[in-house]
C-alpha cells in the first residue's frame, strides 16, 4: 500500500513539471534583437553597449602645422597635414592647380614619382613629399579627408631659387702684398644654410694651411666673409662661395707685380684714381698758367 502511494505521488511531480512553460525561467531575460545578417543576439542587462553603437568620433585638422611652406629648387619640400580622430577614414592629397589626385593614404596615384605620401603607424601626420621641388611646383595643395562631406585643409607652397653673390665686380685686379676681402651673401633660401665654402678653384680654403686665411660665417644674416692677407701672385684665381643650400657665385682674382689697372679692389684702386685727378688738375692748371703768359 506505501508502495503505491509514492509511485502516484512520483507520477504526480512528473505530470506537473511537464506541463510548467519552457519561458518560465526566462521572465527577466532580456528581449533579443536582430544582430548581424538576420542572427538574433540576446544582451544581458547588464552588460555595456558595444562601442559600435556609438557614434564615431569626428575627426579634426590639427592647425598647428605651418599652411604656408618655402622650398627650395632642386630640395625636398614637405607639406605636413596633421588629422586627429582618423578612424578608419582616409587621406587624400590633391594639387588645386589642376584638380589632380596625388596620393590616397600611402597610395600614390601620379606618374611623377617625385610625389609621395609619408605616414609612421600610430601618428597623425600624413606629409605629401615632393622630391627636387621645381617653381612650377608652387601653388595650392589641398588635404583632404574621406567624409561626408568632405573636409579639406588648403596649404600654400612656394618654391623659390636660392643664389650666392658675391659683392663687388666679377673680376679683381690687385697688387701684390694687398688683402683679398670677398663679401658673399645668399638670397632666396627658405632657411640659413649649413654651411658655406670658399675655393679656389677646386681647392678648399676655408681650412687651408695656407696661412693668414680667415673665414667669417654669420648663418643669421646668411653672410659669409673671406680675407686672405698679404696676397701674392699665386692667390690669383677663380674664387667661388658654395653655400649648402644654393646655387653658387664665383669671381676672378689676379694678384699684379708692382701694375695698377683701373680694376682695382679697395685702398689701391682709390690711391691710383687720386693720383691721376691730382695729375690731369696739375695739367690744366699749368694750360690755364700758358694762356694767361702768352695773352700778355
């Protein structure tokens, strides 16, 4: 009789389980919602929202980049575009002048190879690079990013040709025993430069054993100075200042034994064109003297 009651009691348990919802233990669950190409996805509440779901962050020109850049002919000159929050968008280089797309990301899309993007993982920059500027390179390059719609920053190149000159005539003409002294000056230079050499003719003179040489380089004025003291006939030559960053500018020296030409640099010059005036006033003066003698 025991016996039979459990197994009713059994059979009862069975019957009430069975006929319980299968949602039941689901009642706080969260609703799912359609996930990627038709599949459901159930969130816990719990859980954040995935940071897709969130908008993207805008992305922004760094101004504190220079727009307006000065290269130099035949250097490289660099145009540095520095964009923050890219994301997975990208950045495209294009000269105004003709509307021409240069570069997209690291891809370049010219036949001029000179034209190259530059990008360092994990940076904001994106620089175009333009090898052996040419002036016709000058004008508007524009950096531009992958939105919609667009947004672009304008950046103005001007590629100059930097010179040498060297002050005074191109050739000299001097006495032995005088001072060679040579101003050279560079002109167009987008910056000072490294450095500037003196030759005579292939020769290095800036540290020449020579003696009695000094060279005077101010890289803020963009001078230089030679002085060679005491000159003798074999300082003659062709001198030519060769700045780092420019084309450079050569004149003629000839050292003369004991002759005065009319070409003649600094305190020499000047002493034979005062003697000749002192002569050519003795001369007239004395003509004046005779006209008056013979009238009387």
């Amino acid at each position: 009789m025991c016996r039979a009651m459990l197994a009713v009691a059994v059979l009862g348990i069975s019957i009430i389980l069975a006929l319980l919802p299968l949602s039941c233990g689901e009642a706080h669950a969260a609703p799912p919602r359609a996930g990627g190409e038709g599949i459901l996805e159930r969130v816990p509440p719990s859980r954040p929202a995935p940071m897709w779901d969130q908008p993207l962050l805008k992305p922004y020109f760094d101004n504190t980049t220079h727009s307006r850049v000065i290269g130099a002919v035949g250097r490289t000159a660099y145009l540095h575009c520095r964009v923050k929050h890219l994301g997975d968008r990208a950045v495209t280089w294009i000269r105004k002048q003709d509307v021409h797309v240069l570069t997209v990301g690291l891809f370049t899309y010219t036949t001029d190879d000179r034209f190259t993007a530059l990008h360092s993982e994990g940076s904001d920059d994106w620089t175009l690079r333009i090898a052996s500027a040419q002036i016709s390179d000058s004008g508007t390059y524009e950096c531009q990013i992958s939105t919609e719609p667009k947004m672009s920053r304008a950046f103005k190149l001007q590629v100059v040709e930097a010179e040498a000159h060297v002050a005074g005539p191109r050739e000299i003409h001097m006495v032995s025993g005088s001072n060679i002294n040579l101003t050279c000056s560079v002109t167009g230079s987008p910056e000072p430069p490294q450095y500037i050499y003196w030759y005579r003719g292939t020769t290095l003179i800036n540290y020449s054993s020579r003696g009695g040489i000094s060279v005077v380089t101010d890289k803020h004025s963009r001078t230089s100075r030679l002085v060679v003291t005491r000159a003798t006939t074999a300082d003659s030559g062709n001198y030519t200042c060769a700045p780092a960053n420019a084309e450079p500018a050569s004149v003629s020296v000839y050292i003369l034994n004991g002759e005065h030409p009319a070409a003649m640099q600094g305190g020499e010059s000047t002493s034979v064109h005062c003697q000749s005036l002192l002569a050519l006033l003795f001369l007239g003066f004395a003509v004046a003297k005779f006209h008056q003698l013979t009238e009387r």
